[in-house]
C-alpha cells in the first residue's frame, strides 16, 4: 500500500511499501510554499485538516 496525503492545496504520496497488510511509514513529506491565512490563534484554534488516503498498489 502507499499512503496520499493533502495539505491545504496540495497532495504527495509515500513510497510503497509491498507484501504487508499492517504498512508503518517512517518517512517525511515535505510541503512547500503553504500560506494559511488568519491570525495565528484562529489557526491554532481551528488548523486545516490533513487529509491521509491508503490505496493498494495493485488496485489503484
């Protein structure tokens, strides 16, 4: 399986990892350029979401 992960407006995948029904990622995405809007306690009051998707390579 890989994992798809977006970020305000962007997105980037994991590497695969094969022949595993249980994946454990140790591995960072790096988002560029990402500008949040608000003031700083509005933000931490309510940050954007993350949105994490798991897809198997096999069925994508």
């Amino acid at each position: 399986p890989f994992a798809q992960v977006c970020f305000v407006s962007q997105s980037q995948q994991t590497e695969v990892i094969e022949n595993t029904l249980c994946p454990t990622w140790d591995q960072t995405l790096i988002f560029s350029n990402i500008e949040i809007f608000g003031e700083p306690e509005e933000i931490q009051q309510d940050p954007p979401n993350i949105i994490v998707e798991i897809f198997d390579k096999d069925q994508f």
